[in-house]
C-alpha cells in the first residue's frame, strides 16, 4: 500500500475525499447532455426551414393528409423546397399520396435522409419505421413522443422554403410535443369539412391552438362541392338533381358547354367557423374522387393533373396561406 495520503486505491481514504458522480448521476449527466445537444439540433434544423405550418384538425377523416400533400405539392409546382413530415404514428398514408410505399429511411452518419417524393417533395414518415405497413404502431405516450422528438431532431432536411406537417386525428399530445421541439411554427391550418359534425370538432382545434401558443393561419374546406360538366344544345337551359331533393339549373354555353357545382354535404362550414373564431378563411377545396384514386394508385391529384380545377383551387388556398404567413411574421412566437 502507498505511503500517500490519499490513495485512489484505498476505498475508505477515497470515500472521504471529494466524491465522484455515482452511476444515476452520471446516467443524469449523459441525458441531460442529449437533451442539450438534440435541442441544439432542432434548433439549427428549424433555422434551415424558412416556413412550417402544421396541418390539424378535430376529426378524423377530412382530409388532413390529403390537404397536406397537396399543399406541399402545390408549392413545390411553384418551386419551392418544400418537405412534409407525417407525425401520423398509427395511420401514415402520406407515403403512399406521394408514391412512396414500402420505402425504408435512409440513414448517413447517423443522420435521417428523407425519401424525394413527386415534385422533389422530401418525405419523412413514421410509415418508414414500420415492418408492415398493415400493422399501425402502437406506440404509446412517451415513447411515442420521443420518437417524434428523435425524428425531428435527426432528420436531415438541408434547406426547405416550407415544411408542412401532417398530423393524426384530434388535438393530442403530438402537436404539442412538435410545437415545443420545433422553433418558430408559422401556424396551423386547420381542415374541415361542410357537414356540422365536422365543423364542431375543427372548434376544438382551435380553441387547442391557443393552448400550445401556435396561431390558426386559418381555415380550409375540403370535399366543399362536386363539380359536373356535361355538352348539350348550344344555349340550351340544363336542370341537375341535386342531393336533398335540390334543383341545380344553369345554362349551356355557345358551345354547349355546362358545369354544375353541387354540394353534397351543407355548404360554407368552414367559412362560418373561420368567421366565429375571427380567423381568416383559407378557402375551399373541391370534391374531387380523383383524390381517392390517387391515395390508391400514389400519383396525386396536383402530379396527374397540375392545371385541373383542383390544382388551381390548392394555389389560391396556398396563395391565402402565404398571405396569412406574411401578415403574422412581424410577430415573434414563443413556445413554452
Ligand atoms: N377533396 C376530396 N375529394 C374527394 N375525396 C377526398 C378529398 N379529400 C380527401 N378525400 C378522401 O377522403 C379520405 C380521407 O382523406 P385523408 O386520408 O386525407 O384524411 P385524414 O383527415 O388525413 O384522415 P385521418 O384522420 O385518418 O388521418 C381519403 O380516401 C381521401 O382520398
Ligand atoms: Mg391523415
């Protein structure tokens, strides 16, 4: 045994000297520097990405993903650097509106590439941790939330002119875990359908929206009327039966041309929402089955018809969102 007074050898001498980090403190020590260096990360991600706008709302169904590819489509045909992230854990299907079913992530140097969808669109997806995309992830409360926070803080965008995320149904744990990890989120688009149902959840996400400090950008229609066209007599007067016992008249053109728009559910619900809760109303989006189609076929509407009547109603709610986005950067967010 040494002579020297204090022997790091000697269990009872060290013991009574300046004692070292236990093992918890340690553990402590090494979580609380990730924490540190993932919330460094975020940071220097978010700083890359000029715009983010969530897209949510209160019910499921109303075409929230939908919506969200096609705004990130339709900015992407502006040329924009556009990239959707998919939150969605138990049902992602952005993958499969963008053409990429069955791809797994890609990861360099410990880094998540996301996968190029149509337009250059860059997609990160939950679907891509899965084996089975017929198995939804039951992944519960905090690991969940640490996936997505993982997710955010791992993925390697580069620069994005928007990024645009897609959430699950109703106003859970997920938009805040996001809007905490995130910096800066420009806002929340919130989707609604015209039926009543609909109209009164989309209320909820509003009044969650003051909650986690993100303002509402605004409110979008979707599956707002269904348009018919048709060719008879040049000039001619056309009657249409509508649902609900409804009679849609117009008249044909000098060609012969006519179209009719018919709304299948009520009309003008989101606008009336947007006009209660005094936020902008984004506008609306048409009824479309050739949306239905291309959630089955992975070709969007936008990519298969990118000057069809859809395409122009997704840029004017784009140009509305923009305009929101303008009009709110003068404001600096904080997320606590
Ligand atoms: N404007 C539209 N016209 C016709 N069909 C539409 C339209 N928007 C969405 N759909 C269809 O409605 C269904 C639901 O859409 P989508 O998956 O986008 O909804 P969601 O709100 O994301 O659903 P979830 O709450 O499950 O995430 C899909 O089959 C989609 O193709
Ligand atoms: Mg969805």
């Amino acid at each position: 045994m040494s002579d020297s007074p204090v022997s790091t050898h000697d269990p009872k001498v060290a013991s009574d000297s300046v004692e070292g980090p236990t093992p918890q403190d340690q553990k402590k020590m090494e979580q609380a520097y990730a924490q540190m260096k993932r919330k460094m990360s975020m940071q220097d991600i978010s700083k890359k990405i000029k715009h983010k706008v969530m897209v949510l709302s209160g019910k499921g169904g109303v075409g929230k993903s939908t919506v969200a590819t096609g705004l990130a489509l339709s900015l992407a045909q502006q040329g924009m650097a556009v990239g959707i992230l998919d939150i969605d854990i138990t049902g992602p299907n952005v993958p499969k509106m963008m053409g990429l079913e069955g791809r797994r992530l890609h990861v360099e140097e410990g880094r998540i590439h996301p996968a190029q969808g149509h337009l250059g669109v860059k997609v990160i997806s939950m679907a891509f941790l899965l084996d089975n995309e017929d198995t939804p992830v039951v992944w519960r409360g905090p690991i969940k939330l640490g996936a997505i926070q993982q997710f955010i803080a791992d993925v390697e965008w580069g620069n994005l002119d928007y990024l645009i995320i897609d959430f699950p149904p109703g106003t859970s744990d997920e938009p805040l875990t996001v809007a905490q990890s995130l910096p800066d989120i420009d806002g929340m688009v919130i989707v609604t359908t015209p039926q009543d149902v609909a109209l009164l959840d989309s209320r909820k996400s509003i009044t969650f929206s003051e909650s986690i400090k993100v303002p509402v950008l605004g409110v979008i229609e979707n599956m707002s009327g269904f348009t018919i066209k048709g060719t008879t007599a040049p000039g001619s007067e056309v009657e249409i039966s509508a649902p609900a016992g409804r009679t849609e008249k117009t008249t044909a053109d000098k060609d012969g041309n006519f179209s009719v728009t018919l709304d299948i559910f009520k009309k003008g619900g989101g606008k009336l929402t947007a006009e209660e809760f005094d936020v902008p109303f984004l506008g609306a989006l048409p009824f479309d089955p050739g949306f239905v189609r291309g959630g089955d076929d992975g070709v969007h509407r936008i990519v298969s018809e990118p000057e069809g009547a859809s395409a122009i109603a997704f840029a004017a709610v784009v140009s509305a969102v923009q305009d929101q986005i303008k009009v709110d950067d003068g404001t600096s967010l904080e997320i606590i």
